[in-house]
C-alpha cells in the first residue's frame, strides 16, 4: 500500500471530506504512476479520483466496529516511533 495513505476507518471526529479526498488522489497517483497528469488525461485522472472519493466516503459510513474510536494524535505520536524505531541510525 503506499505509504501516504493512512487509515481513514473509527477515528473521531470521523474523516474530513478532504482526507477522504486526499487518500483517493494518492490511490489514483499510485496506480497511474502520474503525480500530475498530462492535459491528454487530466479529464479521466480528475474523474477517477472524485469517483474513488465518493465510493470511499460510502465505505467509511458504512463499515461498523465495536472497537472504541482511535484518537488521532495518538496514533500520529505511534507513527512518529515506528518512524523512528525504522530510521535510527544502525
């Protein structure tokens, strides 16, 4: 999975329009292999990445969990030592 998409699934507050946006245009760069697409493929690039946004947004207000909502400076403080831990100097 690409790095810079992150769960977006039990947070509280719930994900943004834009974080949902944002995951869907890193999907979209990934599997096209385009950070920016050529005039030729704007149109269809665009298209996929509001569409893949759309569908994700249903599939988060959807999905149901009985685990408690994770807080999302927790879990950002998490990344940062698995960061770390991976990056430290042997």
């Amino acid at each position: 999975m690409c790095r810079n998409i992150h769960p977006l699934h039990n947070f509280e507050p719930a994900a943004t329009d834009d974080e949902v946006h944002a995951a869907a245009l890193q999907f979209v760069r990934k599997i096209s292999g385009s950070t920016k697409p050529s005039k030729a493929n704007e149109e269809a690039f665009n298209r996929a990445v509001d569409e893949i946004a759309h569908i994700s947004r249903h599939l988060l207000e959807d999905l149901v969990t009985t685990a408690p909502p994770k807080n999302r400076e927790v879990e950002a403080e998490k990344a940062k030592a698995r960061s770390a831990k991976r990056f430290a100097a042997a």
